[in-house]
C-alpha cells in the first residue's frame, strides 16, 4: 500500500511566504519525487539532507525531511524505518509553520497508519486513522480504506482472476432440415386474344 500526496504540494494562501524557503524546497522535492514514484532516490536525498544539516539548519528542513524519507522508506516496504522516522517527523511538526502544516500533517498521519497497520499494530493504526479523520473528515471513508488494504482486511471488488483452464467450446447445434422448397411450375403462356 503506497501513500502518496493526493495532491500537489500548496503553500497555503499566501504562496508559502511564512515557509522558509528550504523547507519549502524540501516539501516541494518531496511531493514530486512521491508522485513520480521515485522512491530510492528521494531516500537517498532525504538522506543527505538530514546528515549535512548543521546547527543552524532550520529545524522545519530536517523535520520535512524526515517525514519524507519516511513515506519512501514506506511506499517501498520498509516498514520500520518508515515508522522511525514518521514518529521523529511528528515530534517535529510544531517546527513547521503556517498551512502547508495541516496537509503534511494529515500525510504524516496516513504513512503512521499504514506502517503500523502493516506491521499488525492495528489498535495504534486506528489512532491515526481517527486522527487523521479528524483533520479531515470529508477523507475519513478513503482513510478507513487505506487502512482496510494495510491491514490486510480490505474486501476486494475485482472479479476473480479467470480459470486457468478455457472455457469449453460448445458442441455445434445439429442441423435443422429444411422444409421441402416446392417444385418450380413453368411459366403459363399468356394468350394472344386478350
């Protein structure tokens, strides 16, 4: 079960001017290289960001970071490397200002539930889905679906895969008789004298 942005990134009304611009940079990378599926890569980049930071790294950048290497770690099965980081990303989310908090709280919250519902911790993934349902009520069926497919118990709705055998071909319909077509009269020769 993959989570992805289930939309581009938006700073918010004011174009993101309360966002520091490498936060912004961050969030924005992150958004592309999630919906590009570009999993590895933006690991590995996040990676970076996180180790070069130093002490005067804003820590709204590491916090982004971690939250996105999270949901890459995730979308590409490392569950608990997911959770670490998804857990270290939400002690930090008070470092993030202005509007774009909201959304990439409520994505950090999808990537908690389904990591933990993928490693069967299903009262904790029912946590986040309250919470993150709360955030946003009008997405709360789509999360109880997300977590529904995480955990495993999700009722599929795709017909069945088809038998490996052909169908059978059906014996050919005997043949019908025809009725009998009568027999074919001469023409009547018309008479002169009328």
């Amino acid at each position: 079960m993959e989570v992805l942005p289930t939309s581009s990134f938006d700073p918010g009304p004011n174009g993101g001017a309360d966002l520091p611009e490498p936060i912004f940079n961050v969030i924005r990378e992150c958004y592309r290289a999630l919906r590009a599926r570009s999993f590895d890569a933006l690991a590995s980049r996040m990676t970076k960001v996180i180790e070069s930071a130093g002490p005067g790294t804003d820590r709204g950048v590491i916090v982004a970071a971690r939250l996105c290497r999270g949901l890459a770690n995730l979308n590409d099965g490392a569950l608990q490397e997911a959770a670490r980081d998804l857990d270290t990303a939400e002690g930090g989310l008070g470092a993030l200002p202005g509007d774009p908090k909201h959304q990439l709280e409520l994505l950090l919250l999808r990537g908690q539930m389904v990591a933990s519902a993928g490693q069967q911790r299903l009262d904790e993934a029912s946590a986040y889905l309250d919470r993150a349902a709360a955030l946003a009520p009008d997405q709360a069926a789509q999360l109880g679906q997300e977590l529904a497919a995480a955990s495993g118990t999700a009722q599929t709705t795709t017909p069945p895969p088809p038998s490996p055998r052909p169908p059978r071909p059906r014996p050919p319909e005997p043949a019908r008789p025809r009725p009998p077509t009568p027999p074919c009269r001469p023409p009547r020769a018309r008479s002169a004298d009328r």
